[in-house]
C-alpha cells in the first residue's frame, strides 16, 4: 500500500502512464514490456520472494550491467523490503488521495 501509493505519485511525476504503472502490477511477463526491463522486474520478483537471484537472471542483468549495478539492484531491493516491513509492521497508513496497491 504505502510505498505503491507514493511511488505512484513519483512515477507519474517522471513520465510513467497509468498505463505503465498498472503493467507493473502485472509482473515482467505482462505485454508490453522492453527485455531487460522485464528482467529487472523479474530480478525484483525472484529477491523479493526467494531472497535470490536465479542464474538466469543474474546472466540477464550481468548482460548489461557491471557489478556495481549488479549490487545496486540487489541492495536497492532489499532497502526497499526493509522500507515496506518497517511502514507494514508500524501500521503507517496511505497518505490521503494516494492510491493504494490494486488487489484485483
């Protein structure tokens, strides 16, 4: 909810649609995506749910990233998870007027 709301906002601000916006709600196998953005969703998947990257999409990434971009996606999700179990655990609510995360 919270982080999903203000990144919204940031979003839109940078130039996202709203239609880029919903697409990443349905993951880096949804139409539309460009490659390596699909793989960096993925990466965010893989981190988020199984604290670890598959070969796969390590070999994706290293593809075009060095190592130092490699360990930014990785400490940048994992600041992030600690960020959303913080604002969760804390029970912080959604800033009036942001949107909260969609749940269909």
């Amino acid at each position: 909810g919270y982080e999903f709301g203000q990144h919204v906002v940031i979003g839109k601000r940078e130039g996202l649609s709203d239609e880029e916006i919903e697409r990443v709600t349905r993951g880096p196998d949804a139409e539309g995506w460009d490659p390596f953005d699909a793989t960096l969703l993925r990466a965010t998947d893989e981190l988020h749910t199984d604290a670890f990257l598959s070969d796969a999409t390590w070999k994706a990434l290293a593809a075009r990233y060095d190592t130092q971009q490699l360990m930014d996606v990785v400490f940048t999700v994992g600041q992030y998870n600690l960020v959303s179990m913080a604002v969760n655990t804390l029970g912080v609510q959604q800033d009036e007027g942001f949107p909260g995360f969609p749940t269909s």
